[in-house]
C-alpha cells in the first residue's frame, strides 16, 4: 500500500475482478464497516481499492478492533459527495460515517499520489478513534478542547495518519 512503508502481508487481499457489490460485501464481511453512499460505482473500482488496501494493512493491528469497539462496531463508511474542498470526513456529511468523496480522489490517483489517499483513510479513521462522543470515558476535557478548536481535532488525527504509515 502507497503510504504505508511496511504493511502486514494481506489478511484480505483485494480480490482482483470482482465486482462492486463483491467489493462492498467484502469490506462489509471482512472490515466490519457499514456501506452508504452512491460513488460504490465501476468508475471508482481504483478509488475502492485504495480504501480495501488501507483497510487490510491495518489487520496486523488492532487498530481497527479497536476503532469498532469504542462505537460499539456502529461507524460506517459512505461514499458520497462532500461540499466544499473537503475529500473526507467523520461525521459531517453523514452522522456516523466517515464519508470518502471517490470523485475527488481521482484527482490523487490522476497524479500518482496514492500515499494521499491511504493517508486520507486513516486521517479520517482517526477522528473516529478520537472524537466519537462513544469514544471517550471519565474526565473530557481533551473531547471538549477537540470541539472548541478545530485545529487540535485536525492535528490529532494528522498524527494518527502518521503514526500508522510509519508503525507499518
């Protein structure tokens, strides 16, 4: 995976030829993720891909268990569009979902910058991990610093981002 130095040999590796909805139910099946979302589409395939491969380089780790476990298995990922310059989200443009917008990832596939994507995915995973209102116990003080200002949330899980690229 482009982004990620060393991943874990695949646990799920992508299943070349098969189709959308082979695709969906796989990452559904094997990643634990609720699907939404209108760009799970043929002209995406390179873009589902990215997200297939991000997903498995983490199954070394428990990150993604881990992830699950702190909203209760409940996040989702929707492939849809996001108004603005924004090509990810947690929560925004579908409460519960780490939204990908496909359509502006070709951009980054365009330019043979895949590393952005896998970044991407993670970043976006990292706000779940840090700011699900489930994810967070006892005193939160850190969770109302994340809401207050914008930036700590962004840096927070820019550091998770680079913290999996370089664990792997």
């Amino acid at each position: 995976v482009t982004g990620i130095p060393t991943p874990c040999a695949p646990t799920f590796p992508y299943p070349e030829g098969a189709s959308v909805e082979e695709l969906k139910a796989g990452i559904q099946q094997n990643f634990g993720f609720k699907l939404a979302g209108k760009q799970w589409t043929d002209g995406n395939k390179a873009s589902i891909r990215i997200l297939w491969e991000t997903l498995d380089a983490m199954e070394c780790t428990d990150y993604r268990a881990n992830l699950q476990s702190k909203v209760s298995g409940t996040v989702g990922i929707n492939a849809g569009s996001i108004r603005g310059y924004a090509w990810g989200d947690w929560s925004l443009t579908k409460g519960g979902y780490v939204t990908l917008d496909f359509s502006k990832f070709q951009r980054a596939l365009d330019s043979g910058d895949e590393g952005r994507l896998t970044r991407l995915v993670a970043h976006e995973l990292g706000h779940v991990m840090l700011h699900s209102p489930e994810a967070h116990t006892g005193d939160d003080t850190a969770t109302r610093d994340a809401v207050l200002h914008r930036g700590i949330a962004e840096v927070e899980a820019e550091s998770v981002a680079l913290m999996i690229g370089a664990a792997h």
